[in-house]
C-alpha cells in the first residue's frame, strides 16, 4: 500500500534588520517543523516573494529604507492573501492603528520571545485545523450519549434543550466543513421528528385546555410578557417579526449583532398550524385564531381562505392587544417589508421609522418568500438547496437587509428590540398521501376539512374537534390533518405532479421542532449603562 504523502512544512518570511539577534528564534521554529527565510530591508523581501511563495510573513516596522507598514503595501500587490505579522519596538497607539488600518493579521511588541512567536504563527496557520479537530472531538464524544438519549419523559424545556443542541452542531459542522459527521448529526433528526410528532400530539392541547399550568410560552404570550415589560421600562421598544425564521438561520445571524446589542436568545411555541395566518395573528393579537374568528369576524374574514387579507390588521391586532392588557392605549407604529420598494423606502425614512415612545412594530418577509419561491423558481431551488444553503442566503441578505439598517438604528438611539419569527419550516422530501374530501384545504402540510386521513398514520397528527386546538369552526365534522417528520400532503389523483413540484421544498405548517420550536431574542444596546 502506497504511504500518504506528508504535507510540506510551513513557511515563515521574517524580515528584520537585526538578523542576527533572530537566530535563536528561526532555531527554535525549525524544530517546530516551520521552514524560516530571512531577509534584512522590505526590498529583498520584495525580491523573495517573487521567487517563492511564503504561508506566513513577520514584518519588522522600523528598518533602515521602507518602513515595515511601506513595505506591507508592496507585499500586498505580490501576495493579497499572504497573513502578515506586525513586529515592532514601538508602543505608540498611531503606529497600533496604523497596522490595524491596513488589516495586518496581528501585532508584536519588541522584545518577544520564541513562544511567543510561535503561539502567533500556529494561531494563524494552524488555528483553523485546530479549531475543526477539537470540534470533531467534542461532537464525537457528544454523538454518543445524543443517539442513547430517548427520555420518553422530556418536558417542554427539555425538548428546547435538545432542539437547540443539535441546531448548535448543525451549524457548527457545516460552518468546519465537517460534512461526514455532519452527515451522522442529520441521521439523529428522524427520530427527533417522530418523538416531537408524538410529545405535541399529547401535550399540545392539554397546554390550550389549561392555561395556567405547565406548558412553554406560546404565540399568544410574546407581547404580555417579554414586549410589554421593555416598553414599560423604557417607554419605547422595537419589535420584529422575521416571517420563517427558523432557529438555525438565527443563530448564523446572532453574531452579526454583538458589536450593537447584548443578545438574550430564549425560545417559544408556535400555536398550530405553524402558518403566517395562526401564528402570526396570535403573536400579535394575543388571541388563538379561534377566537379571533369569534370575536373579530370582519377583520378575520372566512378562515377558509388561505391568503394575505387574513393578516390584514395586524397592527389594528397589536393595539387592541396592548390596550387590553394595559387600559390604555399605547401608539404603535407598524410596517410590513415585503418588496425590494418597501426596503428602500423604509432606508429612506430610518430617522423617523422608530418611534420615540410606544412600540414600533416590522415584519419582514424575506425568508417567508425565499422559501416559497425556491418551488416556483429553479434558481432559487438551486442557490438554497438545503438548510446549509438557505442559512448561508439568509445571512447574505441580513448583512445588506434594511433589517439591519433598523436594527442598528435601534442601537445608536439606545431602544431595546425584541425580535423572533412566527413560525419556522422544514425540508420536505417524503409525499405523504392523504385522503380528503372536496371540501379540504389545499395546504401542502397542514389540511381541515372532513373525512381527513393520512394514508400512512405516523406521517400526520389527526385532531378531530377544532376546539382542541383552538381554530375557527367550519362546521360538524371539521378535522385538522397536521403533517409531521419531513412529509408533503399529496393526493392519490395527483401524486406525481406534487412529487415532482414539491419534493424538495421548505413548508411549514405542520409539526416540527424546525416548525415550533422558535428563537425569542432580546437586543439591549451596548451603549445602554
């Protein structure tokens, strides 16, 4: 058998004047494997990088000729990629910002010793490899005990524990490239799926008949008890709503923000169905969608009807829910983003789109519509193929999002933000064939109607009696057929034409952790004392 061949050493460019003060240092990195060239002015090494190609260069600033931070401008014509390590003697803040301005890799101040050094070059050459060997340690002594762990038992909080586990290593692996235990991660979500299915199947309508006993915070509590209580104290608060936000993408998006807020992410239920026309409504009212329909039925319209006029009033919704809570009326200033028009007029306005008390309410319907249109559009299937993808999308898109721009405006003027979603989604691969008759909504992963049955039970939840959950009544004999696991519901009639059309896509309305389970985060400014 053919013996691997080992990688080549590393190699270091030091370039410094006082050479000979530097061999006990190239002495002590040759036996750390690291091959060491020397050379004593900025144009000699100039001269080097033209012959030979170098992993890592330690620059001297002040040398007779060229500066060391001169020189760094010609490297970087020779070498854009090449890590740079400031050396110098002086202490002085000008020369510090003056390496930081022009983005060298690190800075030493003279004297340094041979560890020192060579913590910084191992740092930057090998921190990488490192970093991705001791997450591959971890997530392998974790692996195990995460594939034995089926505690008929677990509570709300502990499904919260271990959703939020594995999206922590979703993200991470993929991030290391770690893609074969990346791989094994994914293999432990199909009994994740069946577990939750069964929990909420139980759970779920016991936390909706009694309120006030043990059940996680649902949609129906964001505004009472983590809104409110921001606006009481600072009399004004920014509240977002990221329409499909799953938990996942926020976490890539979490560490975007630290340089502007403390972070507190905590998490909570959506009510079911996991769809923009339940969950959203009841986060903003207060209310289950059934009574909504009871007691709003001009602003709720026919429950039937599955399309934007059932979130119509949202901000009518809110300040009804706040001045039901309160006795008073609190002003609410609301936008829904939903076009690249709405973004820029809201970039236009930044000054004036936070309100100086009260809350000032957005939603945005970015995610929400990238993952409907990856079923209409092949370059949106394309670009977002899976969770890595549509993660990597998302944080392409906050980086440059009017969001953002609010978000940071929040900042600056020192009003706290609490931002979540109204419900995730989840990648549908498997067809799940219902029976249904013509009266049943067309939803692809949540239906009502009568005489509904999943062909396969234990690829959907059945709650025979609209009351259980807390929906609008349509008539004797309403069922509600939720989809579990990563099912699509498909028609016998029209089995291939869903196959092909959906197969792929990421739905919501059904019951999931990716659906449900939902980061709740709340933004103090950094600048707050």
């Amino acid at each position: 058998m053919a013996q691997p061949v080992p990688n080549p050493p590393k190699s270091i460019l030091w370039v410094d004047d006082e050479g000979e003060l530097l061999e006990p240092h190239r002495i002590f990195l040759r036996s750390k494997g690291f091959t060491v060239e020397w050379a004593s002015n900025a144009d000699d090494a100039v001269e080097l990088l033209r012959r030979h190609s170098f992993d890592i260069m330690l620059l001297d600033e002040q040398m007779p000729g060229k500066r060391g931070l001169e020189a760094f401008r010609d490297v970087r014509e020779l070498a854009p990629n090449l890590p740079v390590v400031m050396v110098t003697k002086s202490e002085e803040d000008s020369t510090l910002k003056e390496a930081i301005g022009v983005n060298v890799r690190d800075y030493l101040v003279k004297p340094v010793n041979p560890r020192q050094v060579l913590s910084v070059v191992t740092r930057i050459l090998e921190g990488p490899r490192i970093r991705q060997q001791a997450l591959a340690r971890r997530f392998v002594e974790r692996f195990r005990a995460m594939e034995l762990e089926r505690d008929p038992n677990l509570d709300w909080r502990g499904w919260i524990d271990r959703f939020d586990e594995l999206m922590r290593w979703d993200v991470e692996l993929a991030a290391a490239g770690e893609m074969g235990l990346y791989d094994s991660l994914r293999g432990l979500y199909p009994d994740m799926h069946r577990e939750f299915a069964h929990y909420m199947m139980k759970e779920y309508p016991e936390w909706l008949r009694d309120l006030e006993g043990s059940r996680p915070p649902l949609s129906v509590d964001i505004v009472s008890e983590f809104l409110l209580p921001i606006m009481q104290r600072d009399r004004a608060a920014v509240f977002v709503v990221v329409d499909c936000l799953r938990l996942d993408q926020w976490r890539v998006l979490e560490p975007l923000l630290a340089p502007y807020f403390e972070v507190e992410t905590t998490h909570y239920f959506a009510v079911l169905p996991t769809a923009t026309p339940y969950s959203r409504n009841a986060l903003f009212s207060g209310l289950f969608p059934g009574e909504i329909a009871a007691r709003l039925p001009d602003w709720w319209g026919n429950p039937d009807r599955e399309d934007e006029s059932l979130n119509a009033h949202e901000k009518e919704l809110l300040e009804n829910h706040l001045e039901e809570i309160t006795g008073s009326k609190i002003p609410v200033r609301y936008q829904k983003i939903s076009t690249s028009a709405n973004s820029d007029e809201l970039e236009r306005h930044l000054g004036t789109a936070i309100a100086p008390d009260g809350i000032s309410a957005f939603v945005f319907n970015f995610v929400d519509l990238l993952t409907h249109g990856r079923s209409e559009s092949q370059i949106l299937y394309e670009v977002a193929r899976d969770e890595i993808a549509l993660r990597q999308i998302t944080r392409q898109w906050f980086q440059r999002s009017a969001l953002f721009s609010v978000l940071k405006e929040a900042s600056r003027r020192k009003i706290s933000v609490l931002l979540t979603t109204d419900h995730g989604s989840i990648h549908c691969n498997t067809p799940a064939t219902v029976y249904a008759k013509r009266d049943a909504s067309s939803n692809l992963r949540y239906k009502f109607g009568e005489d509904l049955r999943a062909e396969r039970p234990e690829q959907a939840l059945l709650f025979p009696s609209e009351e259980t959950l807390r929906l609008p009544r349509r008539g004797a004999g309403g069922n509600t057929l939720l989809a579990t696991n990563d099912c699509f519901f498909v028609y016998p009639t029209k089995l291939r034409e869903y196959q092909s059309r959906y197969r792929g896509s990421f739905l919501h309305g059904g019951v999931t952790p990716e659906e449900v389970i939902l980061p709740l985060a709340l933004l103090t400014p950094t600048t707050r004392r």
